[in-house]
C-alpha cells in the first residue's frame, strides 16, 4: 500500500470519528467518503488499479479485514489459513491453493486484534490460542508465538451454508433421498443422535439440516465452543463457552452450558462438538430421556461410539467403563458418518443403529444405510426404538423399504 493511500486512509479515519459514522454499518456512506477524498488526491492514483478498485481496497480497510475481505466475501472459498504474512492459502472444494495476497506481520497481528473486538475474547503471551466467531459467522482460530515457531497462525473457517434443509442435501448428492426420509424420521420420533467425521466433512451442515427438520413446536438449546449452527426454529437459544478474564475468573466451559441449558426447558439439547469431559454430562442427560444431538471428530460409526465410551472417563477416575459402556449402548440411537472425498465432495458413509446390547466392553452396532458401489444403499436392518416411531405414527418399512428387524 503506497504512503498516498495511507495519507488517505488516515484522512477517512479521522472524518469517520469527528462525523460520529459507523463503518460497519454505515457502509455506503463510508463509500461516498472514500470517493470524495479519493476525487481530491491526485496522488493516490494506481496505474494498477482502478478507481473503483481502490475505493473498495480503503473501504475493506476501514471497515472490513482488509486484504482478506475479498476472500471472505467470496462465495467459493471454504476456509482460509495464513502460515505466514507472506503464505495465504484459502480452500474451495475441498482443495487448498495458494492466494496472492501478501500481509506483513503488523497487518496480521492488526487484522486479528479487529476480528476478535467483536467477540470479547483476546489473544496474548498468557492465552496463546484462541477460538471467535466473526460477525458474519465464520469460526476464527489463531495461535502465537512462541507456541507457533516465528509467526501468527491463523485459520477462518467460513460458514457456508449451502444446504440448510436435508433436501437441500439431497439435492448435492451428500445422501439420498431414502436416507433423509429416514434420518427425518429419527429427529422427529425424539432419537439420540451423533454426527461424526473428520474436520471439514460437513458435520456442523448435516446437523444444521438434521436440526431444521424437527418439529417446529420443539424448544432448542445449542452448547457450542463458538457459535456455528444456525437453525430456523422459532424457539431456539444459542450458548457459546467463554475464556477466563485476565485476572483467571468467568470462564465458562462446555460442561457448564449442558448444565445450565438442561434448566431452560429444553425439548431437545445440542452439543456442537463433544471432545472432552463434557461428553459424561450429556449422557447423563441422554440418559434422562432428554433427545439430544452432539458431534464428534471419528473416522467412521464404530469408532465414533468407541470415542464416546472413552471421553466421560476423562472427567475423573471415579468415572468407569462399567458405567459409560452401557450407558452408551443405551442411551445412543443412531450414529451418521460423513466424510469429505477427494474430489471436495462431502458423502455420508453410514447410518448406523446401536442395538443397545454389549458383549463384553462391545457394543453392538448395525449399518442401517452404507455407502458401497458409490451409493447410500439400505442393508435390510431395523433401527432400535420401534416404538418411538409408532407413536408418531412413521412407517419404517415403507421408508427402509425392509422387514428384518434388529
């Protein structure tokens, strides 16, 4: 950015604060702002650029993330890191690429200290990492030195909803229509489901699809780290975690919001994403008959569940296999695996009924569904919980097209 620019930027800055304008809100105003000031420069002129392009360029500055603005605007790209000032890389189906655009260190160090204004949340030599959503909703993650090697490590992972219906779903190819029909079918009967997968398998979009097929009657509390999910239920409520302060006080953590949601008379909880000791609370209230929703990192239905017999025991010693295992056997329904392919594309794997019976520290599991042949096939298996799904009147057979039970 040439020294006439910054001479115009600062000049917009300052008429910003004596004209009492938000940026961020007032955005055509600041626009017609930038152009006046732009008309009475001579200097500021790019051969490069055009007059629009450099209006737009001060305008990101001021009141967007700069140089990144582009690229958060840009409907085709997934996620973008920056390893270093000088190495943006963004992702768009499912595939990285290196980015053109060039930071220095200040301006990282700057652009991460205005993403993180909005949330509360702060970043420094005591609290290295840190997790935010953007006001638009993308999730924010970065790490510092010396816990990085030289430089500021920074990932936006961009919230894109393409698909915030299983029929939209459907309509990509990420499962069949067979498959909606019965996952709806298990939301609306009150089943215990997980979602698991890899990172970037698409397992916060299935949810937010699973979820705005429920009844719209039902009240909806969501427990995340940072909000993602963005539901259409009339009666929803959203808590997110929050980091202690710097004097070591207010933090709140994941276990905590389980707690506190189950006192707002819930029809059904949601945990955004289970990988610690809160995954003992919402067992518990699983297994008090609350219908709940979680996600987890697994790489495939069977492990998913292993994890999930796992994870409570990390909440303390007195916590035992004796109790998680049965308890998940009991308590879990249904486990749906979705897996991005290496052509970008994100598919689930399985949808898999857990059986509620145990062999040993075993639980037993059946695919209901099972991507084989390039296809979401039916394997001829009943899920368990028949009678959830005769009270509300569901015809399994029709919709599984199979009279083998479980």
């Amino acid at each position: 950015m040439s020294g006439a620019v910054g001479e115009v930027i600062q000049e917009v800055r300052t008429r910003v604060r004596t004209g009492g304008i938000s940026p961020h809100e007032e955005v055509i105003e600041l626009r017609h702002m930038v152009e006046d000031i732009l008309s009475q420069s001579t200097s500021a002129a790019s051969d490069n650029e055009s007059p629009q392009e450099l209006v737009e360029q001060i305008a990101n500055h001021i009141s967007g993330f700069g140089l990144l603005q582009p690229l958060l605007d840009d409907p085709s790209v997934e996620e973008i890191w920056i390893n270093e000032p000088g190495r943006i890389f963004v992702a768009r189906n499912g595939k990285s690429e290196l980015t053109s655009v060039i930071l220095s260190d200040v301006e990282v160090r700057g652009l991460v200290e205005r993403m993180l204004a909005s949330s509360g949340r702060r970043v420094d030599l005591s609290n290295p990492f840190v997790d935010a959503t953007l006001p638009d909703g993308s999730r924010l993650h970065v790490a510092i030195p010396d816990i990085t090697r030289k430089h500021w490590s920074v990932n936006i992972r961009k919230f894109i909803m393409g698909s915030k219906s299983l029929e939209g779903l459907v309509s990509v190819g990420t499962l069949t229509d067979q498959a909606a029909a019965f996952l709806q079918a298990c939301v609306v009967s009150g089943l215990n489901i997980v979602v698991a997968g890899a990172t970037q398998a698409g397992k916060t979009t299935l949810m937010n699809a699973l979820l705005n097929s429920a009844p719209s009657s039902e009240r909806v509390i969501t427990c995340e780290e940072v909000f993602e999910l963005q539901l259409a239920s009339p009666d929803w409520v959203a808590l997110q975690t929050r980091q202690a302060s710097l004097e070591g006080t207010g933090e709140i953590p994941l276990r905590r919001l389980i707690k506190e949601a189950l006192r707002m008379r819930p029809s059904r909880l949601v945990v955004g994403e289970v990988r610690q000791e809160e995954a003992l609370d919402l067992l518990v209230a699983m297994n008090a008959g609350m219908p709940s929703m979680c996600s987890l990192h697994a790489n495939g239905s069977r492990e998913a569940i292993s994890k999930l017999c796992l994870l409570p025991m990390l909440a303390g010693s007195n916590v035992s296999a004796e109790f998680v295992v049965p308890t998940v056997a009991s308590v879990v329904d249904i486990v749906v695996h979705t897996a991005l392919r290496s052509d970008g594309s994100r598919r689930v794997q399985q949808i898999t009924s857990v059986t509620g019976r145990v062999e040993g520290n075993s639980i037993e599991t059946g695919d209901i569904f099972s991507f084989q042949n390039e296809h979401l096939e039916p394997q001829g298996i009943f899920p368990g919980k028949l009678e959830r799904f005769q009270a509300n009147n569901i015809d399994l057979s029709s919709l599984i097209g199979t009279s083998q039970w479980v």
